[in-house]
C-alpha cells in the first residue's frame, strides 16, 4: 500500500508533502519532550494518508510542522516543492493561506457567517483568483441547500462538511485534517471521512489525517503509526 512516489519534476519540484528527518523538541530543561524524533514522511498529491498512535506521541506536532505553524528544529518540511525553511515568517503566512487546508474537530466555522460566507471570506483572505466557485463547491459536499445556513442551524455532520468545503476552497495542495470525526456518531464519521477520500483523490491534494478513529481506516490509502515522537509503520 505505500507509496512514496516523489515527482513531477523530478530534481526540482515535490508535489504534495515530502518531511525529512524532522526533530522538535517542546517544554524547557528536564521537562523537555522529543515530540518529533528523525520523522520522514511523503505523501503524493491524490493520496490520503492516516496518523494513528497513542495521546502525547506526536501527531499534532507533525500536523503543526507540515502546516507551518511550527517550524522543526532540525530536517526540512517541503509543501508542493516548496521548502518552507526558506520562507520569511510572513511568507509561510501567505504560503499557508493559499497552499494549506485545515480541517478541525468541529468545523471551526465563524459564527456569525452563513456556510458560502464561510468559503468567501476563505478565499479573500488567501487572494486567491482561481479558487473554486464557493457554491459549487458547497454542492460537491452536498451542502449547496444550506448555504444560507450559520453553524448554529446546521448538524455536526453539516458543519464539518462546510468545514471540509472550506478548507479545499484555496485549490491548497495539501490538506491536514485534526480528529475530523470526534463530535460525529459512526455514520456521519464514516460519510465524513469517504468524503474527504474522494476529495482528495479527485482533486489531488495529499492529506494527512490524525485520527483515534479505527473504524474509518479503510478510507485511507495508507496508515502511519507515532509512538514516542516516531513513525513506526
Ligand atoms: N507546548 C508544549 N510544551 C511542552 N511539551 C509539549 C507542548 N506541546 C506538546 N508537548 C508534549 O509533546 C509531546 C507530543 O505532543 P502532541 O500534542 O504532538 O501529541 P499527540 O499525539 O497529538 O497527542 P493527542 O493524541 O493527545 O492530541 C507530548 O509528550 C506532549 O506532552
């Protein structure tokens, strides 16, 4: 099932995600914890890879590193060929806005703003010319009839779909997505997560997904597993 494909172009260009030999230590003095310890990890564009393991042993530092929010102490991190280690802080701001989705527990809507609200401010924020028309987009993810709809007149299910529509409303090449079925019973868990599989294979995006969520596994093309701050399978 693993697939560490490399290329587009190869010497110069990476798509999707490609981490090599990341280290990050967090906390100071004895208290210090090796949260990420030599991880490497690819993932191509079109495929979706799962990070299962136990709580503290890393997965939401991986996710911190390959969205830019936390740079690693040591190893490179590079986002559709792009070493984010090259960025200025300003420019892994903007890299983030136009080529990273994100996907949270509960949709993270705004809410005060209606789900197209939702993707509008998204892609204005990112300055993006060619994203997705949001409409469309909220219909790809079945959602188009709540359009109108805020956070507060929609299911757990409906915000995460807004929340999923969102995140892929900047064209990003890569998405991360954070326990994304944690508020949602077994079916909305699995409808959550194959959509999310077909997102990601039809629009090519790599996308990792931390998840303590067994059941929705076989969504995935691959699973990786943390413990102590490595990968291990
Ligand atoms: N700001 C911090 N300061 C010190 N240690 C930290 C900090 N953030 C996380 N850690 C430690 O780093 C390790 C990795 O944490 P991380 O949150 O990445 O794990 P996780 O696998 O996502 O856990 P969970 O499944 O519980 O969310 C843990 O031992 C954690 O206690």
């Amino acid at each position: 099932m693993s697939t560490e494909t490399q290329t587009s172009n190869p010497g110069t260009r990476t798509g999707g995600l490609l981490i090599s030999g990341a280290n990050l230590a967090l906390g100071d003095g004895e208290a210090t914890v090796q949260a990420l310890d030599n991880v490497t990890l690819s993932v191509s564009p079109g495929e979706m890879v799962a990070v299962v393991g136990p709580s503290g042993a890393g997965k939401s530092s991986l996710l911190a590193v390959a969205g830019a929010l936390t740079t690693p102490d040591s190893g490179t991190v590079k986002v559709n060929g792009v070493d984010l280690g090259t960025l200025s802080k300003a420019e892994r701001a903007k890299f983030r806005l136009k080529e990273i989705g994100f996907v949270f527990q509960s949709g993270n809507l705004i809410p005060a703003l209606n789900a197209a609200e939702q993707l509008k401010l998204m892609l204005k924020l990112a300055g993006s010319r060619d994203g997705f028309d949001p409409l469309e987009l909220l219909a790809a993810v079945g959602m188009d009839h709540k359009a109108k709809s805020r956070p507060d007149q929609l299911s757990g299910g409906e915000r995460q779909r807004v929340g999923i529509a969102r995140s892929l409303v900047n064209r990003p090449s890569l998405l991360l997505v954070d326990e994304p079925t944690a508020a949602l019973d077994r079916a909305r868990s699995q409808d959550v997560v194959a959509l999310l599989a077909r997102e990601t294979h039809e629009r090519g995006v790599a996308t990792v997904m931390v998840t303590h969520d067994h059941d929705v596994l076989h969504h995935c093309d691959r699973v990786v597993e943390m413990v102590d701050g490595r990968l291990v399978g």
